[in-house]
C-alpha cells in the first residue's frame, strides 16, 4: 500500500513540472490539467500563458475570443489598497467600479477615491462615440470628436455648447452657457429665464466692437485712441447725456417732438436751454 502511494505520488510530481517551472511558476493553462487548492500563496513571480478568467459566475470552458483578462461577476470591482506605513509616502486607496450593485441604478465604469469616498471619474453606459478624445500628437481634447484641431474641441449637432453653473454650495446660485450655432453665438443666462444679453451674428464684419488695454472701445475699428471711437452711423434712440444724469450742471441732448433739444439739469430737474428744427 505504502509502495502504491509513493508511485502514484511520485507520477503526479512529475505531470506538475511537463506543465510548470517551479523556479517561476510558469502555468500553461492551455494544457495544464492541474487545478489549483483554494487560498494558496505563490511567493515568487507568477507567469500565466494564456487568458486568465476571474469572478464566480467564470465558468469551465469560457470562450475568452481576445480578451486576456475576462472578469465575470454581478458586482465587478478591483481595489487597488496602498499599505504604505512609512512617514510621508502616498497611502491613497483607489478602486475600478463597474456598474451600481443597486436595482434600477446606473450602468457605468467608475474610478472611485476610495480613501475619500469620492468618484472624480464616471463612464455612463451608452455613451456616444467619441464623447472624450486626447488626440496623440498635440494633446488636444475632444469633445464629440475623434479629431480635435485645438486644444479644446466641442461638436455637436445642435449649438455645441459650455456650461457655467455656480451650484450655490458657497455663493448664489447662477448659470451661464456659452454657445454657438449657425444664428448666433451667445451668452446665455440660463438662471434668468434664458435671456441673451450677448449675441454675434455670423459673418459680423471685422473690427465690429474692440476693446483695447488702455480701455478704449471701437465700434469699426481697431486704431481708436478715445474712451469711445465710432466709425460709420450711430443712432441714439433716447437720451445722449454729457456727466451723470442725476448731477446738476450736466447736460442731455435728445430729440423731442422733431426738435433737437439740449437740456440741463438744475435743481433736481432737466431745463429746456435750446431747441432747434
């Protein structure tokens, strides 16, 4: 019995080294028969040759087609858990989170903080093509397409567009978009009922409206050497005021009743001083 035992030990020894170099642990798991104990520690290097499959719901017999690593569960994580101890060395623990392990929650691909239960990073499932692209030469980003041509690229087929929200988590809440399309671009104030206080109308011509560094402003032109320079017609459909409106001694022209009207303020009120035809 004794004598059995060693043999069958002994051929068993060897059918472990046609398919493993102990030295290693070089596995094929393409013909190796063996199977492994649960819960056993390999302390040296590990080479697999083949597809490895992970997770309780791996059956024997999986079609791995070009996957090297198939993950098979119904909830998928991997935890990356830093054990640093020595003063000054990062410890930060992060984890690869896929999809809710909630009912009729999302679907996704998530980097989470685990360290300070955060998720700076979400995939939602169906997600366009293209949604986020870092082209390789340049480094340009792309938003909606695959080839970006400046460092930040958005298309969409209706009115592309950037969103300012203030959440109000410190200040009042407000919202701006920035967008544009084939009517105008605009600035959008989203919190106030979607008004446009800023809109350019395409092929405005050159030189429309330019601010310079000393703070002059043209209208026309890029040469202005005043506070404010007009170049071409200006209509003034109100007041034209010279000084604030509401100081004595300032002056206002206006066009009353088909005459031109210059008045000035005196004693809280505005004065008739010239009318012309």
């Amino acid at each position: 019995m004794k004598k059995t035992i060693l043999i069958i030990s002994i051929l068993f020894f060897f059918s472990i080294c046609l398919f493993s170099q102990i030295d290693g642990e070089l596995i094929d798991t393409t013909e190796s028969m063996m199977s492994i104990e649960p819960n056993q520690t390999i302390n040296d290097d590990l080479y697999l040759i083949g597809s490895l499959g992970l997770g309780d719901g791996m059956i024997e017999g999986y079609s791995f087609g070009y996957n090297t690593i198939a993950m098979v569960e119904n909830n998928l994580r991997i935890l990356f858990e830093d054990n640093s101890t020595q003063v000054g060395f990062p410890t930060n623990d992060w984890q690869i989170e896929i999809n809710s392990s909630l009912s009729g929650a999302d679907s996704y691909f998530r980097i989470n903080d685990i360290t300070n239960v955060k998720s700076p990073f979400t995939i939602q499932a169906n997600s366009p093509s293209d949604a986020l692209v870092v082209e390789t030469s340049t480094g340009d980003i792309g938003l909606g397409t695959s080839t970006p041509s400046t460092e930040l690229h958005i298309k969409d087929g209706d009115s592309p567009a950037i969103r300012l929200e203030q959440s109000g988590s410190i200040w009042t809440p407000q919202t701006w978009d920035i967008a544009g399309n084939e009517t105008n671009f605009f600035v959008r104030d989203v919190t106030y009922s979607s008004k446009l206080p800023f809109r350019i109308q395409p092929n405005t011509p050159n030189n429309t409206l330019t601010l310079k560094n000393s703070g002059n402003v043209g209208i026309g032109t890029w040469e202005q050497e005043h506070t404010l320079e007009v170049v071409g017609d200006m209509q003034v459909n109100s007041y034209f005021y010279f000084g604030d409106e509401s100081t004595d001694g300032n002056w206002r022209v206006s066009v009353v009743s088909g005459k031109l009207t210059f008045e000035k303020r005196e004693g809280g009120v505005w004065v008739t001083k010239i009318e012309m035809e």
